[in-house]
C-alpha cells in the first residue's frame, strides 16, 4: 500500500525545497520487465482502440487517444512510482497530478530509455491491431474465412435437403 493522490500532492507541495530528496524516496523502480510492458500496452490498446456496435456484438476499431494518454501517463506513475492510483477517479487524480507539476516531475524521473521502450511497445501493439485487422492479408483472410463459413452452412444445409430427399423416397 502507497501513498493516495491527495497525500502526494500534499506532501509534494510541502517539499518544494527539497524536491529531489521527496520525488527520490516515491520512486518505488526504475525498470519493469518487458513482458509486464508488453502487458501493460497490450490491455491499453485493447481499451482504448475498440467499439462495440449498437447490437454488442460486433466490435469496430476505433481509436480514442486522449483516453490512451491520460491511461498510459497514469499507468507509468502507478507502475514507477508508490502512489496508488484510483481507477474510479483517474482523470481527477490527473489533474490532481499535473496542476502542481508532479506530473512532470515524475516522467522525468523514468529513465528515457524506459520511457522510449513503453512507448515503442505501445506503438507496436497498435500497429499490430491495424495489420491483424486492416491489412490487405487479413482482409483476404477474414474473406476466405467468411467463404469457408458459406461452404460450410450451403453443405450442412444441401446435407438435410439430401437425407431429408432420401427419407421421403424410402417411404
């Protein structure tokens, strides 16, 4: 258990002189594994990237980068640091964050290389999205599959038309 967004924004105003020494001692690592990245941009793009239709069952992409933004920015300071974000309240805890600059203070904490690799891996997640969804490939996929699909009903169904042709002709 850390420290709530209310208490570090008290103490970080409290510690001005001293900010080094304050942001250094809220400073819980300064690497995560790069599965727990991958995880991490994995489930962000998942939440941020797709829209169920109106019916709830066919989902669509559809991008929503400042939800992106505000999630990943939130996700760093909760993975590198000991404040306990609240997820309910997270756009609250933002402003919270950014209005007294901790915000700032923390990322560049992060090291740039960590930094740079989060950000590389979320890019990737996404443009996999893309290619596994939009490519010329996967579109020729999905139209293969949905083929496949049709033989099978159009079979199935010229399967019942026979057996049930065949047992009208037995009696």
């Amino acid at each position: 258990m850390g420290i709530t967004v209310s208490e570090f924004v008290n103490e970080y105003k409290a510690n001005k002189k001293n900010l080094m020494i304050f942001m250094k001692s809220h400073m819980k690592t300064d690497y995560i594994s790069f599965l727990q990245k991958d995880a991490v941009c994995k489930g962000l793009v998942k939440a941020t990237s797709y829209v169920k239709e109106e019916d709830g069952k066919r989902e669509f992409i559809r991008f929503d980068s400042v939800t992106k933004y505000l999630l990943f920015t939130m996700k760093l300071v909760d993975l590198y640091t000991d404040i306990d974000i609240d997820g309910n309240q997270i756009a609250a805890e933002y402003d919270e964050l950014f209005k007294v600059g901790a915000i700032e203070a923390i990322m560049e904490r992060i090291p740039e290389t960590e930094f740079n690799e989060f950000t590389s891996i979320l890019k990737m997640n996404e443009k996999d999205l893309i290619d596994n969804e939009y490519s010329v490939t996967a579109l020729l996929y999905n139209f293969k599959k949905s083929i496949s699909l049709s033989e099978e009903i159009i079979n199935s169904g010229l399967e019942a038309l026979i057996k049930t042709s065949e047992d009208k002709n037995k009696e």
